[in-house]
C-alpha cells in the first residue's frame, strides 16, 4: 500500500475520532487574563506605517489649512450683552446656507433659527479662515433640521432664552426682553411681529432637536424636515463662498431700556 495513502487513512481517522469525542462536551471560558499596553511617547514609532500614511496625512494637513476666507476680526463666543460675534455668524451661516437647500427639498421657507451656546468649541481669530477652522468650532456631527412650531412652542422657545440668560445663537428673529417683569417686551421673527396664529419653521440642529440642552420645544414638532446637511459643512460651504467674513452685533437678542 502506498505510505502516503495509507499515512491519509489515519489522519482521517484519528480527527474523525477527535471530532465525535468532543461532540457531546460542552466547552467554557475558566478564565480571562488582559494586559495594559500603555501608549504614550515611549512606544516606539513603527516607521513602515509611519512611512504609508504620510503622503495622506500630507494631502489631509494641506486640505484642511487651505485659506478659504479671511476674517476681519475676532469672532468669539464672549457675551455681549445676551449676543455674541460668533454665535451671530454660526446662526447666520446656518441659515443662509441651509435655506436654499430647504426650498429646493419641500417648497418652503425657514422662518428662523436657534442653535446652543455651548455648541460653539472654539473662536475664529482674525486672519485666514481655513477648513479646519470650522472643525475646531464645530467638532460634532450634527446636521441642520428644522422643526414646524405652534405659538404654543414657540412662546416655550422665547420663554426659555429668557430665563437662560445666555447668548444662544439665533437668525431672522429679534427679541427685547422686560429685564424686571422677565418678560417678553416685543418679539420679532422674519422682520414681522409674532403671530399667534400661524406656525413657524424653525432652523436647528439634530441633537437640539433630540432634547439637547433641554431644549423641549424641539421635541414632539408638528412636522420634522431633514437637510442632510451638517452644520459643520455649511460653515465649510459658507467659507468658500465669501472672501472676509463679517457680522455685526444687532441687540437681536437684548433688555429693552
């Protein structure tokens, strides 16, 4: 008989036998061990990867350091009043770049928008305004939805930006506020004065839209509209699309004197 064959019938065996033994055990974990790997500057450097990744790396550094625009000024999130330079360019931005997207989707126009004070993580310095710029200020993934209020709601959104006493970004709206009675003294949207019998389309992001900042008026809306447009990109967008960014402080949000 041939060796090999013959060295084949066994083998086959000897797993057949392996196999049907352990049919029937049952297997289990009797213990789990881990190590720390501490990764720090002391980890040396794998040059091989190093020397693979470095012309992307190269290609994503020059892309997101390119000059877009520039800006005339410093656009911080330091409170003015109830405003600021920079959550007056974010909310103006958000608007003007997601109304065109939304009036080609559903035939409608924004009435305003109100983004969060805190979602704003770092300034525009003056000088050179780049892509990277917009992901320093806006690190997360949030996109542009709006959001179809009644007066009930919108009355809960004016109510909360008094009481927060906080310069939460807002566009197209215009609000005084009796400082004593912490009322609304006269309250403006689209350069017309509220109308309690109408609805309005506001402009915010997903994770406001979600309860974010306890913002509850977004929550439960009458009609809730996608951009799939994040507002990073509109930033990004925006910044192609002018040669020096600039805004003014307009008391949109003030006291009333």
């Amino acid at each position: 008989m041939n060796t090999k064959y013959f060295t084949g019938i066994i083998v086959g065996v000897l797993l057949a036998t392996l196999l049907f033994s352990c049919k029937d055990r049952s297997v289990s974990v009797s213990k789990v061990s881990a190590k720390q790997q501490k990764i720090d500057e002391a980890l040396p450097d794998d040059k091989a990867i190093d020397s693979f990744i470095l012309p992307y790396r190269k290609h994503l550094n020059e892309t997101l350091d390119s000059t877009l625009c520039i800006a005339a000024e410093n656009f911080t999130s330091s409170r003015i009043g109830l405003e600021s330079s920079l959550g007056n360019l974010m909310a103006d931005i958000a608007l003007k770049q997601a109304q065109s997207v939304f009036e080609k989707r559903y035939n409608k126009r924004i009435d305003f928008a109100m983004l969060n004070e805190g979602g704003m993580r770092a300034d525009i310095l003056k000088g050179g305004v780049t892509s990277r710029t917009a992901y320093e200020v806006m690190p997360f993934e949030n996109e542009l939805v709006a959001v179809e209020l009644s007066k009930e709601k919108i009355q809960m959104l004016v109510q909360y930006l008094i009481d927060q006493k906080r310069a939460h970004p807002v566009s197209n709206m215009k609000l005084s506020i009796d400082k004593s009675l912490n009322t609304v003294k006269d309250l403006m949207i689209n350069e017309q004065p509220f109308q309690k019998d109408k609805t309005y389309l506001v402009l915010t992001t997903d994770y406001l839209q979600k309860n974010g900042d306890n913002m509850i008026f977004f929550k439960d809306p009458l009609a809730l509209y996608g951009t799939d447009y994040k507002l990073r990109n509109a930033m990004i967008d925006y910044f192609k699309s002018v040669d020096t960014l600039k805004i003014t402080l307009d008391k949109r949000i003030h006291y009333a004197e």
